[in-house]
C-alpha cells in the first residue's frame, strides 16, 4: 500500500491525513478563524512521529489545490512544495469538489437515497458558486462530468440530479433550483459536507495507481476565477 501525506487548507478547515500500509489513516482536522499556517506544519510532523516515518520515506504528497480560499489554497499549495522539494517526492494535486464527491459517496444519507447522478455545489462568496456534476460508478470514485463550474446560484444545471451536497445549499437555498420545476427533498441534501484530508487521500490514492502523480515544480493552485473582489461598481450593482 502507498504512503501518501494529504494536505487541504482550501476552506475554513486545517486538515491533514497520512495513509498507512495496513492500518486506518492518521487524522487531524480542525476549523481555524486566522488560517492554518500555525497548525499545518506542525501536524505533518505529529503525524510522520506518529508513524515512525520520515517524510522522505513517503511515496507523494497530495494537495487539495482548489477552488476555495484564495489565500487557504495558496498557502497549502506553498507548504507543499517546500516539503515536496525538501523530500524529492511527487504531487498529486486534488480538486476539493473531486474531494468531497469521494466522500459524500460513503455517507449514510447518500447511500440510503440510492442517487447515481449527483452535484457538489461550494459557496464561492460574491455571490457565485463553485460546482460540478458527477456519476457513482460502482467500485470506484465518483466520475467528474466535464469541468468545475463557477456561476451564479441559479445557474446551476440540476436536470437528472438525484442528490446535491455542499455548502452552497445553506447559503443559497432554493436559489439553486431555479433550472428545475420543484427542490430535491431534504433527504437528498447535504448541506454540511466539506473538503477534508481523508477526501484528497482517497483521490490521491486512485490518481496514484493511474500513474498520475507529477514533479512538484508543475503544482498550480486550480483558481475557477482570476479576480479576488468585486470592483466598486460590480458591488454598486449588486446591492441597487
């Protein structure tokens, strides 16, 4: 079994999960108010002690790369070259809307609703969304259906949808449906889902036996959008 370190500080959330051959992952996952950059480094080094492993001895490193937050992304994205580079070890980057796809599918609620087609929609703040449809196949990982999305809540596509996750259900509400007659029932929402360490690590793990791990000098913050805030008179327009 690979030894893989994951890392993802995209959202409110510090989380970091080392993969063990023959035993549950290592887990440390904690909200933060100022940002992860005090608890990440840290952790990877309780983890590694915890292991009895040297961070060189690891197969690769996998990074949640984004979207989220912008500054959160881009210092996991930071770290993670620092101890790439330090360890000579490969990247395996992760979108966190591929993360949390992976792990929605081990829900109870997700697996009792019996859904096969299904969307994770993220609060990308200014009033946008970040999303992306997928398809349950079976054995393995969720399958992405084209790209990640960035749009207004009601540009959504919810057509054929059987369950939708993510944040941006509390924030957006009903919003979301406006592409479709009538809402998904509640039993077939999960509002409170998010990207964690052990989401990465189970794609990592499936990237990993593709052969799709890269050189860290190739690893990119994944940004949907390039511009970080509304200019004054987007902002004026928004609010009449």
């Amino acid at each position: 079994m690979t030894r893989i370190l994951a890392i993802d500080t995209s959202s409110a959330w510090c989380s970091v999960a080392l993969s063990l051959p023959d035993a549950a992952p290592l887990f440390r996952h904690q909200k933060v108010s100022a940002g992860a950059s005090q608890l990440l480094l840290p952790w990877v080094e309780e983890l590694l002690s915890e292991a009895s492993i040297q961070l060189s001895s690891l197969d690769a490193i996998a990074i949640g790369n984004g979207p989220g937050a912008f500054t959160g992304v881009r210092l996991g994205v930071a770290a993670v070259q620092g101890l790439a580079i330090a360890a000579r070890l490969p990247v395996l980057p992760v979108a966190s809307l591929d993360a949390i796809a992976s792990q929605l599918e081990q829900t109870p609620a997700f697996i009792s609703s019996g859904a096969r087609s299904f969307v994770v929609a993220v609060d990308a703040r200014m009033e946008e969304v970040y999303w992306a449809n997928y398809k349950s196949v079976g054995n393995q990982l969720p399958q992405r259906q084209g790209e990640i999305h960035l749009t207004s809540p009601e540009g959504i596509e919810l057509s054929h949808v059987e369950f939708l996750a993510g944040s941006a259900i509390t924030e957006f509400g009903n919003r979301l449906f406006a592409s479709v007659a009538q809402p998904l029932a509640s039993s077939h929402l999960d509002s409170t889902i998010g990207v964690s360490a052990l989401g990465i690590l189970a794609c990592a793990e499936e990237m990993w036996g593709k052969g799709l791990q890269q050189d860290v000098h190739l690893l990119e913050p994944l940004y949907i959008r390039n511009k970080v805030a509304l200019t004054i008179a987007e902002r004026i327009q928004q609010h009449g």
